[in-house]
C-alpha cells in the first residue's frame, strides 16, 4: 500500500540547525537531512498535515528573536509519494533512557534490560513528545524528582499541553493516583489516549480539552508549551497548584527563562532548579 510524505526544507541560519533539527524530530520526522544552510524533515502525511504545518510555523516565529534571519518565506512543504519509506524510517528512533527511572521506546524496538526503569511506549508520530527532545527530558527529570521529594504519598497531577501524552504517562508510572491530560488539540488528544492505552495507564489519566479555569488545585502541574504560551497562561496556571505544590515548565528558549522565574517568584513562587540543555531550559519552582 502506498501513502504520501510531507516534505519541509529550510533554510536558516546556521546556529539554529540543532533546535531546528531537535523540534522536527521531536515533532514526529524519522529524522532529518542538515546540508550547510539547509534542514530537510519528512513526515509521514497525515489526513490533516496542516497540523504539523502550524506547530512548526509557531516554533519558528517563538524562536525568531534568537534568530532573526529567519524568515517563515524561507519555509517549503511540498508532497511526496511513498518510497518504502514506512519502514527504513524506523531506524532513527531507539530506547532513550531518560533521568535514572524511565526508558522511552518506540512499539517496534527491542528493549535493552529495564532494571528499575519503568518502560513508556510512545508511537513517533502526529504529536509532540517522543522522549528525545530536551524540554521533554528536562519535564521527565524533574517529575523524576519531584515524585521522589513526594515518597509514598499519594498525589494528583496535571499535564498542560499534554502533545503524545508522555509526561502524564511518566507522571502515572510514578504513582499519581490521578493525572488529567489537557490539550487543545484534536489530534494530539486523539494520539495520546492511544499511547496512554497502550501504556496501561488508562485508569489513572483523563484525557480532556477542558479549560485551565474549571479545574481544581493539584500537588503537581506541568506545562511543556513555550515561554509565549505559557506567559498567556500564567495565571490560571498559578492557580492551578496547590500550597506547597509543584510547577514544571519547559519548551523554553534559555533567554526567556529569566522572564519566568521572575514572574512566577512575584507570584508567590521559589525556583527550586533550572536545567539547561542546548537552546532550551526547564524549570522546576514550588508554591511558597
């Protein structure tokens, strides 16, 4: 059977290939193509492809004050047919073991020993978050620590922008009694309820579109978005955590994080630790 591939091509400037290249992978691409200027990312096409076609427009205009040479003008899509491609792809995705607990592996790889590691399946694919990603290792090694910090107590959680559902899954597997999974996003909804399933995690996470504004305090909340989103969100998503609680936030560009933690500690929050990787920070602060 044949199917179609998105094709994007890019140029842009040189110092921006890695985020570039991170994002698209982490977006769902097999992987991608640098060649000096240029990135080349394919997709295997979807019904609605102009979902992936906005999100990598919204990263590009977040990133474009680190990188003002880029332009959206510099942005090709076009369609290709099949080239037996729905399986050679496969071989740009293998087990990520990230922090010290979790291996994240694709359906069809072969596991390494898992030792203590708790095994989260995710489908690379139409939705954010396949465990390769900095910010998605930043939020997983910070729910890591904070499901540490918590002991056997049981606690609820909420995943804001939950994308492929990979941290509400890491946030069920390290005891949430409950975690409700929200995201605007049809698709992304859709692609997380099936990893979530596939996960057996289905009792412990709700998947919703539900509005920030009707929900209850949790103990943790965490938002992998990006600083714009999250600075339009910030106070429902203040709201949202409990006294004592903790606030996760990621898809943050390092130059931006400062912004953050200074509006979050006017409101009433610590910065407990910031992870940089690369271009990216994440940042864990608690409730005073």
């Amino acid at each position: 059977m044949t199917s179609s591939w998105l094709q994007l091509s890019l140029r842009t400037d040189p110092s921006a290939l890695d985020a570039v290249s991170n994002f698209l992978i982490e977006r769902g691409s097999p992987g991608v193509v640098i060649n000096k200027d240029q990135v080349q990312a394919y997709f295997a096409c979807p019904e609605d492809s102009a979902t992936i076609r906005r999100d990598v427009q919204r990263f590009l205009r977040g990133i474009r004050g680190m990188y003002p040479e880029m332009g959206e003008d510099q942005l090709r899509w076009r369609v290709l047919k099949d080239r037996n491609w729905n399986y050679s792809w496969r071989r740009f995705f293998s087990p990520q073991k990230v922090g010290q607990v979790f291996l994240v592996a694709p359906p069809w790889a072969k596991l390494p020993p898992l030792g203590r590691r708790h095994l989260i399946v995710i489908e690379p694919g139409m939705a954010f978050g396949t465990g390769t990603h900095a910010t998605t290792r930043g939020c997983m090694e910070f729910i890591e620590r904070v499901a540490r910090s918590l002991g056997t107590n049981p606690f609820t959680a909420l995943d804001v922008g939950t994308g492929s559902g990979i941290l509400a899954i890491a946030l069920a597997k390290l005891g949430a009694s409950k975690v409700w999974a929200i995201d605007n996003d049809p698709v992304a909804l859709k692609v997380a309820r099936e990893n979530i399933a596939f996960n057996r995690v289905e009792k412990n996470v709700f998947c919703s579109a539900g509005s920030l504004n009707r929900l209850r305090t949790f103990p943790v909340v965490v938002a992998n978005l990006t600083a714009e989103t999250i600075m339009m969100l910030a106070e429902p998503l203040s709201k949202r955590v409990a006294v004592s609680g903790y606030l996760i936030l990621s898809g943050v560009l390092r130059p931006k994080s400062e912004q953050l933690a200074r509006y979050f500690a006017s409101n009433g929050f610590r910065l407990v630790k910031l992870k940089e990787e690369k271009e990216w920070a994440t940042l864990l602060l608690r409730r005073k």
